[in-house]
C-alpha cells in the first residue's frame, strides 16, 4: 500500500522507504529502496577504514573496495540509460506487512 506520509510519521518499524527516481533529459524511471542505499554507503565508508590501517594487504583491499562502492553509489545519483545527473526523486513509502 502506497501512503503520502510526513518525514515526523515515518516509522522504519511500519514502512519500506522506497526512491522513485526520473531522469529529466531522457524519461527513464527506476526504484530503489533508501536501505540499499544506506548500506552501500556503509561498506564505502568500511572500505575507508581499512585504508587507514598499517598492513598493506588491507589498505590494497580496502582501496579496491572503494572504488567499488563509488561506481555503486552513482545508480542513484544518475540514470542508468543516459547518464545525466538532472534527475527528480519522489519517496514512496510502503507499509510492512505483519
């Protein structure tokens, strides 16, 4: 069930918070729930510790990692079929079921 709630209303507990997003130079519209989001930030910030460390395997990893999770970040700061970054999104919030 889709509802228009207020940012007070939202309760991760009873919603899914997903992203629509448009692109507005080609049209494209795709979705992506805001956790997906949440957790790739995560792992990059993760990834940025690892190379804050004294062993260099790890900072070898960790750097490779990084750059892994930036290009995963940009699907939601840009449209998969053009590219451009002149895109609107619009939260949509589901309600869990119990």
């Amino acid at each position: 069930m889709i509802k228009e709630i207020t940012a007070e209303e939202f309760d991760p507990k009873k919603y899914v918070k997903e992203v629509k997003c448009e692109c507005n130079e080609c049209g494209k519209i795709w979705h992506y729930l805001e956790s997906e989001e949440k957790r790739i930030q995560s792992q990059k910030r993760w990834s940025g510790v690892g190379m804050m460390t004294c062993c260099l395997p790890v900072q070898l990893y960790s750097k490779n990692q990084a750059g892994k999770w930036e290009s995963e970040l940009d699907k939601f700061k840009k449209c998969p079929k053009c590219g451009s970054i002149n895109i609107k999104k619009k939260e949509i919030h589901h309600k869990k079921e119990k």
